[in-house]
C-alpha cells in the first residue's frame, strides 16, 4: 500500500513540475518579448553587459603593459649601451683629469640600472654566454665571427641586452655570436 502511494505521489509531482516548467518558460517568453524584461533577464543582460566591459577593460590593461614594456625595454637598453661607452671611454677622461666627471655619469647610469631593478626589471647583458638552443631562442644573431679555440658557439658581443620583467621576457637581445670554424664551414 506504501508503495502505490509512493508511486501515485511522483506521478503527480512529475506532473506539476512539467507543468510549472511550462508555465515558467511561457513567461519568461512572455516577458523577453514584451517591452519590459523581466528582473532575472535584466540582472542576465546587466551580466552580460559588465562581461563585455570586463573584456574589454581587460584587453586596454593588457594593451598597457605591452606599451609600458616596450617602453621601460627600450629604456633598459639605451642605459645599457651608455654604460657600455662610458666603460670605453673611461681611462680617457681619467687621463684627461675627468676623473670626477666620469665618477659622476657612472653612478647615475648606476642608480638608473637600481631603479629599472626595482621595478622588477632585469637587464643581461649576454656576452660570453654559449649560444644553445635557450638562448637561441631569445636573441637576434646579427653575425658570426670565426673564432680558434672555441668548441662551441658563445655570444661574442651584445649588442643590446635581453630584458627580462618579473620573469617573463619583454624585449629580445640583439647579440654577435662567435663560433669554432668548423661549424661555421657547415
């Protein structure tokens, strides 16, 4: 007797749900289709809308930061190539008794590189590194030059350093790379 109670008691919350469904859907149908939406469709929209405003701030943040790594890159290697010439020429200012000055340009460019560190950025310079498939892969090889004793190509010169922000790569290095001739030859 229970159990064709049971089984009478389903059918007929089988029934009433199939028919609160319909009459649910007829007026969600009945109120997209009327010049008022209805608050489940209007908080559905209003979703939708700020997904969009989402994506789109998303995109202007991303399109930002691309703008501000290419920016604080290129910085990164203009002080980069001015410590480089500043090493060239420093035993000629010495010798020219601008030894003062020379002290003065280096710990700016000094101070500048401590900057750019703290805003996560870093700055490597390549030369003397061997050229393997790792590096390969974030530099530009200008040329090669032919070089005795070597066993195995290394980055002879760089030419602008690769940079790196918070660990991801933002700017390619630019290098000269030197090579044993026998690979060169293939």
């Amino acid at each position: 007797m229970i159990s064709s109670w049971n089984a009478d008691r389903g059918n007929r919350l089988e029934g009433e749900v199939s028919e609160f469904a319909i009459q649910e859907t007829a007026e969600t149908l009945r109120c997209l289709s009327s010049s008022e939406l209805s608050p489940f469709a209007e908080n559905y929209a209003l979703i939708l809308r700020n997904n969009k405003e989402k994506k789109k701030l998303l995109k202007t943040i991303r399109e930002n930061q691309e703008k501000e790594d290419a920016l604080i890159s290129a910085l990164a290697a203009e002080v980069f190539r001015l410590t480089g010439y500043l090493e060239k020429v420093r035993e000629v200012m010495i010798d020219r008794g601008l030894a003062e000055q020379y002290r003065g340009l280096h710990l700016t460019t000094e101070k500048i590189l401590d900057l750019l560190e703290e805003a996560d950025l870093e700055v490597i310079d390549l030369a003397g590194q061997p050229l393997d498939e790792k590096i390969l892969r974030q530099v530009e090889v200008l040329k090669y030059l032919q070089e005795d004793g070597l066993t195995e190509p290394v980055v002879k010169e760089t030419i602008e350093p690769l940079v790196y922000r918070r660990g991801k790569c933002i700017k390619k290095g630019v290098v000269i790379g030197a090579a044993p001739p026998e690979i060169l030859a293939d």
